[in-house]
C-alpha cells in the first residue's frame, strides 16, 4: 500500500505546456516541433517531466521559442516542482547546479562562437580587399601600354588639332581587346556589320525589323559566355543612314 504521507507526483505536464504555446501562438505539438527544430518524442518527455533525459541545448530550443529562460523551463516541467508544495527555485537549486553550469557554459560557447564568427568576418572582407587589389593590378597591368601612352597621345592632339584620330585609335582599341579578351567578353558583331535580325541579341534603335531580315549595327553588344552582357543596336538596312 502506498504511504499516504507522500505526496503524489504529478508527472503529466500537458496542460502546462499548452497554456504556454498559446502565449506564443504555437497551435499544436507538431507546430512546436516545426518551430524549435526539436521532435516530437522530445517534446513528449518534456510533457512527461523528464527533463533529465532531455540535452541542454534542445532545452534551450524549447525556452526561446516559448519565452522563458532555460532555468524556468527546467523547475516548471521537473516532478520536482509538485514535491510538498515548496518554492520551485529553492527546491530544484541543489539538483540544478549541474545544469545551471552546464548553461553557463553553452553561453560561454555562444560567445565563443560569436568572437570567431566576427573573426572570420574579418578575414572574408580582408581576402575581399585583396582579391579587388589582386583585380585591380591585373587590369592596370592588361591596360599597361594605354595607361601609358594615351595622356602622351592625348598631349600631341591638342598641340595639333590636324592629327589624324585614326593614328590613336588603335592605341585604344588595342588594350581594350586584350582586356576583354583576358575576361571572356566576345562582341556579338562589328560596328557597320549587315546581319539578319535576332531580337535576342539586337536592339532596334528605330523603325521595325522582322526575324531574319537585313540590319546594320550602329553600336556592338557583348556576350560573356553563355551570358549576354548587351545587345548590339542596330537599324534596319533602309532606315540607316
């Protein structure tokens, strides 16, 4: 026969639990779970008071989304709670030390993780900064010859407004294709070109052309790759001019 001296255990903490979800508007066991990332069998030990055999970090899971602390959630759903009637914190203080050191740890975790993640932080934006300058240098290099002779160029034409464009052109047109080229970028078609009309690659700057029919590029496009980067504008052959 039982002692009717000892209380008796209340080891069913369904309702407890539902009253606190609907607090946070969580409608069923199965939308906790979704919520938390916990399962289900989980949460039935939770109902269950069986906290000991429950991780400290699906405990924390369950008190963030429910909105109390990880020591509240413990000593409300421990079978310690309905012992005689006593203060839930000074009854569980005893058999909570361990626990409570293990959530101070899994804090100092979390500010651990925190620190290298600001870390790694930094050494993904200082990897950034050097790619850019690795990008930069690489270009300047490719554009070499017209960072160097253009302003000398550039000097000449105004000293002498006769001087033929054609004799800088190339000096341009030049770096312009060796950088492009070292990036994969194609033109779609030479400026003045005469081709049959892709509304997928061209541009109508005026008038109306249909698939197939004659145009002339006016300004090229460029493709990278499989990637079409601009179309080429073009006319149609009787509106050129």
């Amino acid at each position: 026969m039982p002692n009717p001296q000892s209380p008796i255990v209340n080891t069913d903490f369904t309702h407890l639990l539902q009253h606190l979800m609907q607090q946070v508007g969580v409608s069923s066991f199965k939308a906790l779970s979704r919520a938390t990332g916990v399962s289900e069998r989980q949460i039935l030990r939770l109902r269950q008071g069986k906290v000991e055999q429950m991780r400290v970090d699906v405990l924390l899971k369950l008190s963030q989304v429910l909105q109390i602390t990880l020591s509240e959630l413990v000593a409300n759903f421990s079978v310690l709670s309905t012992k005689g009637g006593r203060n839930i914190r000074s009854e569980f203080r005893t058999q909570n030390s361990g626990l409570k050191k293990t959530e101070q740890e899994l804090l100092q975790e979390i500010a651990d993780l925190k620190r290298e993640y600001q870390r790694s932080h930094l050494a993904l934006e200082q990897q950034r900064e050097a790619l850019q300058q690795e990008f930069q240098q690489s270009s300047l290099q490719l554009l070499e010859s017209l960072l160097l002779q253009w302003p000398t160029a550039a000097h000449k034409a105004q000293e002498n407004p006769q001087l033929a464009a054609i004799k800088i052109v190339p000096l341009v047109q030049k770096s312009l294709e060796k950088l492009l080229q070292s990036w994969g970028v194609e033109a779609i078609a030479s400026v003045g070109a005469e081709l049959p009309y892709d509304p997928q690659l061209h541009q109508l700057l005026e008038g109306s052309a249909k698939p197939g029919e004659l145009v002339k590029v006016r300004y090229t496009g460029y493709r990278q790759g499989d990637k079409l980067l601009y179309r080429a504008k073009v006319n149609p052959i009787e509106n050129d001019s």
